[in-house]
C-alpha cells in the first residue's frame, strides 16, 4: 500500500499562475449571467450546483428538508466522506479534440449565426494539453465551501478539539487534483473554524485509484475496447447520426466534417466554459436540449459498461474501498459497545468520479431495472442511471454514525441528501441491518480473489 504525507506546502497552488497567464492572454468575453438551457445535462463534466440549485444563491447554504435526521436521541459520533475531485481543466486527449473542433469552425463554418460569429471574431482558443487535469479556482471552492457546510451539518464532529487531537483524518488519490482539492477542503475547514492545525494529508493510490491496481478490471475493462460496444454501436446510431448532421447544419458545413469526437469536442466546449468560467458561451449554441439528451446518454453509457452495471468487475473492483469503509465502522461499533473514545471523529477521503461509481454500483444504487444499452435510448428517458445527478465535480458520499438509544445507526447521505440504502426501509438504519444487507459483501468481496486474471 502506497503512502506517503503531503506537507502543507505541496502544490497548493501548482499552475496557478500559468493558467492565469493564459486567462488573461484570451479575449475573454463577459459572461451572459445565465445558466445554459443545457447544463443539466453536462454529465460527469457538470457542476456541484446542478446537483444542489440552492447553492447557486449561497454557497454556504444547508438545506434540512433534504436530510432525514434520526431521532433525538442520537448523537453522531463519526462520519466518513468519501469525495470526487472539484472542477478542473480538461485532459490532453480532450484538449486535442477541442482544438482540432475550434480549427474546424475556424476553416468550415460558413453560416451566418451571431453565434458563429462570436465564436470566430471574440473567442481564443485558450486550452493546452499542459494543462492536463488541473484544478482551477473553482474547484478550490468546491472544496473549501463543501468543508464549511459539513462544518454546520456535523459541528459535534468537525469541531476543533477533534482536529487539534487529531480526530480528523485526510486521504487522498495522488493525482494533482485530488491532492489540492484535499488541500482546499482542509483551508476551507480551518477558516471555517478560525484555527491553523497542520492536519497531515496522506497519499494512498491502492484505496482512491484501487481501480488502477485491479488487473482483472484493466485487462477486461479498461484495455478492451469491446467492453465499451453499447457505447460505439449507440456513437454510430440514429440518435446520434440525427444530432451529428444538425450540427453540420447549424456551422454548414458537409455531414462528414462532424464525427462523434466532435460532437464531444463541442459539447466540452460548452461545458468547461460554464464549469470553469462561468461563461454561458456560444458554444453552447451549437446544441439543442435533444441533442443534449443525445450526449449525455453517450456519456451514460460510457459510465454504465465502464463503471458500473455493465460488467461485474467494474463495481468488485472497489472491494478495496468497501471493505476499508465497514472495517473502520465496525471499529466505531466496538469502540461504542465498549464505552471507549472514539479513534476517528471524520475520516475524508478524496477521488475521483470512478472511485464513487464502482463504489455506489457495489451498494446496489442508480439501479434501472433495464440495462443501458445503444438500442434504448427513447425508453430510457426517466433512467435511474444519470451520472450527472450524482457524480458532479465534488460528489460525496457520507456515512454517518449515530449512538443512539435503541442502538447504533448510520445515516447515508449522497451530495448532502438522504439516501435509504436498497432493500432497507429506514433512512437511518441499525448499522446490524446493514451489515446483514451487504453480508454477502462483508464476508466475500476479497479484492485479491476478485482482481486475479484466471
């Protein structure tokens, strides 16, 4: 198991002043103060915000009606939160499809849409393949403010005594954005409770990116093109086919200009301005709602047969993570049951978007009754599986522990809302029915078994 402390200083602000410097190079347009009709619709690539509209007026905002709380008598005594990453920069293979979309409407687009025309006259195409993945200041305050707001929902919890005793614990995937946004979580709770406390921040890739060490997974998944079939037969569809000649359409420009990293070239387009910027560009112009439809489906069903339902190791790949979560909760257990201190007031643990999915798949959650798959798109409209609704940039699972009077019990909460676990009835379950829920799970799952190439 990789680990390793990050100290404070540890690219706090790495690429700061680079990204900056080409923010201000740009011919940046003033923002049209207003939400693109499609940004619902952004997938993986969509705000915190969508998730939770409230916070578009006060970002520090809590809102009770969407917690269930247990009864009065019970009283939290531990809490895990396991987080995506905040908003970030595009990766080099995205910004190359960016770029060579922008060149395309730079050298084809012949119409007459103001549109078009800003997009020629007012726009640079600032993104470069240095960039890679970073956190922008956005996703800083992803995370500072998310801090703050745990800070409200569990005061007894992230308190100070608890983080200057060392009751607070820190992990982290070692990839840029995930160490900064835990650094950003860690100034958001500090200010948030007026104190300076070095709290320690520690690298573990086997538990955050476990998905990296799964050989199964990797050979069967992640270095098969044939595991991602549903989503090629679906690129190479009518739906798709529909939305690729409308775009051709809107820029006129011949039908076999637009293919569908185009069409995900553009809709990143759209997204990353908004997402980063706050910018509701022209890019977003270039789709209507069905066309968005359209992508965010495509993206779908890229999460579904990669992460989740669609193959069996996808979600035994986070057994890993599973068992690290209920190994420390049954060690919150004892500690109650024999009137000992509680070792671990908050674990926080940050990651990426396919560290949350496997994980919540393996929980038996966002499940349809039907598969996702290239040839039901039309009857999948009201689909469980929407990843944009529940791994935004700063996704979070909470698992909370309460003493309570008749027992303990854990609350699940996704994205600051209650979560009634499958097959259980109560929003704040005994935590000994739970276990026997996921018995299966607690006494198979092994990570080594599941992962080794037969």
């Amino acid at each position: 198991m990789v680990k390793q402390v990050v100290t404070t200083c540890f690219v706090l602000f790495h690429g700061v002043i680079f990204y900056w410097a080409f923010m201000t190079s740009c011919n940046v347009q003033s923002p049209l103060k207003s939400i693109p009709t499609i940004a619902r619709y952004f997938g993986t690539k969509g705000r915190y915000e969508e998730v939770n509209t409230y916070l578009i007026d006060d970002i520090s905002a809590i809102n009770d009606s969407l917690v269930t709380q247990p009864s009065s008598k019970c009283s939290a005594v531990h809490l895990t939160a396991i987080i995506r990453h905040g908003t970030r920069l595009p990766t080099i293979k995205n910004v190359q499809k960016m770029r060579d979309f922008y060149n395309l409407v730079l050298r084809n687009a012949s119409g007459n849409a103001n549109y078009l025309s800003e997009i020629k006259s007012k726009w640079t195409m600032w993104y470069t393949q240095d960039m890679d993945g970073q956190l922008v200041d956005k996703g800083r305050d992803d995370h500072s403010y998310l801090a703050q707001r745990l800070i409200k929902w569990f005061p007894s919890l992230l308190s100070e005594d608890n983080v200057r005793n060392g009751g607070l614990k820190l992990k982290t995937s070692s990839k840029h954005r995930c160490v900064n946004s835990t650094i950003a979580f860690r100034m958001g709770l500090m200010e948030g409770l007026n104190i300076e406390v070095d709290v320690n921040i520690t690298v573990n890739d086997t538990l955050m990116r476990y998905f990296d060490q799964c050989e199964r997974y990797v050979k069967e998944v992640e270095s098969n093109k044939s595991a991602l079939a549903e989503m090629k037969r679906f690129h190479e569809g009518p739906e798709m086919k529909r939305a690729m000649e409308k775009m051709a359409d809107r820029l006129e420009v011949p039908y076999a200009s637009i293919t569908d990293d185009s069409m995900e070239a553009a809709f990143y387009l759209c997204a990353y301005e908004f997402t980063i910027r706050d910018l509701n560009t022209p890019w977003c112009q270039l789709f209507d709602e069905s066309d968005a439809q359209v992508m965010e489906y495509a993206n779908d069903l890229k999460q579904y047969w990669k992460r989740s339902y669609g193959h069996e190791i996808n979600s035994k790949s986070s057994c890993i993570l599973f068992h690290d979560l209920f190994s420390r909760l049954d060690r919150i257990e004892d500690q109650i049951n024999t009137k000992s201190s509680v070792s671990e007031a908050v674990m926080v643990q940050v990651g990426h978007a396919e560290t949350l999915i496997p994980l919540l798949t393996l929980l038996d959650l966002f499940k349809d009754d039907t598969p996702l798959k290239s040839t039901n798109f039309a009857t999948q409209q009201n689909r469980t599986f929407r990843s944009g609704r529940f791994v935004p940039y700063a996704a979070n699972l909470l698992v909370v522990m309460y003493d309570c009077s008749d027992g303990i019990r854990m609350g699940v909460r996704l994205n600051e809302k209650s979560l009634t676990l499958p097959g259980l009835s109560d929003p704040v379950p005994l935590y000994k029915d739970v276990k026997k829920r996921y018995s299966a799970l607690l006494s198979g799952c092994d990570q080594d078994i599941v992962c080794k190439i037969s």
